[in-house]
C-alpha cells in the first residue's frame, strides 16, 4: 500500500465509534477513510460479519485480507459490504476494491472523536459537555463531519506514520507494525 499509493497515512488498532472497538489498521488516502481487517488462516471468523457492519457505520471502505483457506467464508460475511482480498503465499494479493463507499452515520462519526477536538474545530462554546457537544456537531452536514473526522484521523496518525517510515526497512514486517499504535488511543 505505502509503494502504490502515495500519500497514504496507516494507523495501526485505532479506536472507532460509540462502541470503543478497535480496527486493526486504517488507512487515509485522498480524503478516503479504510477500515483494513486482517484474517490469518487462525483467526475465528466469527465477529466478522459485526465487524464490518461496525466498520461501514463510520469509515469510508472496508477492507478484509485474508488466506485462500478463509476466502469462501469471508466473501460470504461481507455480502459486497467490504471488499475483499486473499493474501498469497508468495505475497502476491488478489481481489479489487468495491466501487462504492459504505453510508457512514454523523452519530458515529462523532463518537469516534473526542469531544475537546470536536469544540475547538467547531468553535463550540467550553462550557458544553461531551454529549451537547456532539448534539450540536450533529447540525452540520454529513460531509462537514466527515472532513472533521479524517482531519481527526490525519492528526492521531501521521506522527507515528512518519515514525514508522523513517524505522522500517524496505519490507514491512508484522513486527514493525507497533510503531504505529504509539499514541492512537481514541479518547
């Protein structure tokens, strides 16, 4: 991803909305939010058809990697709601990315933020709490909360990004991923 797509910022288990879960990596490419699930020939599938329900309430794409011997069952759970794509034992990756965005909610867009970065952005008096913040926040448009968010996501991300360029050598190992969650913590 980081060679094809120029620009990309990737965080690594990155909390999201009202439900506090965490996404095992995000990716910010061009005003684009992607939810990316990872599932090794190990992993229990069965979270998965609630993750990418949860996933398509507040990112853009959602995005599932997986391996030949869970392929069937994952193109079965994501029902054309997140693309998929089996990962090859030579590091070869098939599948392609699904032409629509998922219909994100402002509601859980804006759980997914803390409240202080939501009233500074907005200008929203200090004296509010957390929920008249986010009621307020709720008036704007849909596309004004979205651009909030990836803002939010840019700025949670991009320093342990850089941080995580500037380490790794010229192949990413799972190891390196760490790197990335320094400082993620959706509060």
């Amino acid at each position: 991803m980081i060679e094809k797509f120029g620009g990309v910022v990737i965080g690594d288990e990155v909390k999201y909305g009202s439900s506090r879960k965490v996404v095992d990596l995000l990716a910010l490419y061009k005003s684009e939010t992607y939810a990316i699930e990872i599932k090794s020939a190990k992993d229990d599938l069965r979270r998965l058809p609630e993750q990418i329900s949860e996933y398509s309430k507040i990112f853009d794409h959602t995005l599932v990697f997986t391996t030949i011997e869970h392929l069937p069952k994952i193109k079965q759970a994501a029902k054309a709601k997140a693309s998929v794509f089996e990962l090859g034992v030579d590091d070869t990756i098939k599948g392609r990315l699904l032409g629509k965005r998922n219909n994100v909610l402002k509601s859980e867009m804006l759980a997914t933020m803390n409240a202080s970065f939501i009233r500074k952005r907005l200008n929203i008096s200090k004296f509010k709490d957390s929920d008249d913040i986010r009621k307020k926040a709720m008036r704007y448009k849909k596309e004004d909360v979205h651009s909030l968010l990836y803002g939010y996501f840019l700025g949670k991300c991009s320093a342990p990004f850089k941080l995580f360029l500037e380490e790794r050598t010229n192949k990413t190992e799972v190891d390196d991923l760490i790197i990335l969650s320094n400082r993620l913590n959706v509060e």
